[in-house]
C-alpha cells in the first residue's frame, strides 16, 4: 500500500519521496534557509518569502491606496500607510498610555522613559537617542557649511539653523510678542526664553554644582568651566574657546 501514497516533494530540489521518514532526512541535507535572494543573496526559509523580498529590486509597485492612489511595494506597508486615513493607532505605551500607528513609532518613544541612547558618535562618543540626531551631530566634526545664507553669505551645518539665522538677523517679521512688556521675537523659543526673564524660571540646572539657568545655552557655557573642553571653533585659524562670547571677542580680531 505504501507505494500508491501520494508523494512528498522537497519543495527545494523538486525531489519526490514515498515514505516520510526519508523525506525528513532529506530535508536536513538542505540548509535552513534554502531560497536565496540572486540580487543581494540574503536567504530566506520559505520560496514566499524570497517572492516578496524580491519585490524590493525591481520598480514593481501593485499595492495601491484607495484613498489617495499612493503605490507601495509591499501589502503590509500598505497596511500601514492606511492608518494614516483611519487614524487607527494600535499600539500602546505601557508608561503613559501614549498611542502609536506604527510599531518602530512606540520602540523609538521608548527611549524617552528608559533614556536608552544607542547611536554614539565615533569621533566624540556622544550618544543619541535617534539615528538622525546621530546623523546631524556628525556635521559639527565635518565642518559641513552647506546652507548657505544669501544675504550675508554666512554658512551652516544645519537647514533649520539657517532659517533660524534669517528669522533672527535679517527679518523685521517678529509674531511672537511678550504679553508682559511687549517685546517682538521672530521664533517661539525666544519668545519662551524672554518670558523666563520675568518670572525668575531656570529650569536649566547643572549636574556638577547644581547651579541653575534659565536658557540651555547659557547652562552649556557653564557646563565649560567644569571640564577643559572648547566647543566653539573659530572658522578662520581654528582656535577654540569654552564660551561663545571669546570667540565672538576674538572674530573681531580677525575683522578688525
């Protein structure tokens, strides 16, 4: 009876086998993780699995949203772009309650209860909570100047440093107006810093001598006097102060 059972085939090799006790030991003879990609050679244990990775190398795009007809390459990115119109937000901090859309959205917030910083700077060893704050650190040991301001010509690492640099020197726009004396500022965070000079506030305190600030820079300039490090870097000869306010002195002599 044995010999009219229908065949197991190894869906590896194609091979057909009768009895289930050889297919079993035929299968040990293939690795793992048998189906291996031909563009980038990763493996993967099951011939549907390979199918959907290869998707990846080729410009093939059959998932489409039929809200806002946006094409994915895979079904389960589709899956959850759509909780973007749905505003479905399945997962759940354990901490605060706080709700997400995506699972890598709730690792990353994560961080912010357990303080875990894995991305560390191999010139520094500053650590950062994100891949992208590690990302934009990396510029200030470059010296990239990329972003250029038109008016003054003056450069910076950062886009967003830049805009502020315009909002700040070169525009009399300034919607954030002090309700207490009636002061203009051109960003939010002036304004916030401003309102501290009034209330007395300085949240700001210093782990060594437990001195506190009411602004973060002002906290970072003190944070100098407690270690030999020089973080302001003239851009001229290269020489580097523990505050702004040297090199600012020392700009002028370059100017003068």
């Amino acid at each position: 009876m044995e010999a009219f059972r229908k065949p197991r085939v190894c869906k590896v090799c194609k091979k057909r086998f009768v009895f289930k006790e050889n297919f079993k030991m035929h299968m040990k003879t293939h690795p793992k993780n048998p189906y291996v990609c031909e563009v980038c050679e990763k493996r993967f244990t099951k011939i549907s699995e390979l199918k959907k990775h290869n998707v990846i190398h080729t410009a093939e795009k059959p998932y489409v949203c039929e809200v806002c007809n946006k094409y994915f390459k895979r079904k389960c990115t589709l899956g959850m772009h759509m909780r973007l119109h749905t505003g479905e937000k399945p997962y759940i901090c354990e901490v605060c309650q706080r709700c997400f859309a995506q699972s890598y959205s709730l690792q990353r917030h994560k961080r912010t209860h357990s303080g875990e910083k894995p991305y560390v700077c191999e010139v520094c060893e500053k650590s950062f909570r994100y891949r992208s704050g590690l990302q934009i650190h990396l510029k200030i040991h470059t010296r990239d100047r990329s972003y250029v301001c038109d008016v003054c010509g003056k450069g910076f690492a950062l886009k967003g440093d830049l805009k502020k640099h315009i909002l700040a020197t070169h525009s009399r726009v300034k919607p954030y107006v002090c309700d207490m004396c009636g002061k203009g500022f051109s960003q939010k965070g002036d304004l916030k810093a401003h309102i501290r000079t009034h209330t007395g506030e300085k949240p700001y305190v210093c782990d060594v001598c437990e001195k506190s600030f009411s602004q973060t820079c002002h906290l970072k300039s003190h944070m100098a006097t407690h270690s030999a490090e020089k973080p302001y870097v003239c851009d001229m000869c290269n020489k580097s102060f523990a505050h702004i306010r040297y090199l600012k002195k020392h700009i002028h002599l370059h100017n003068a």
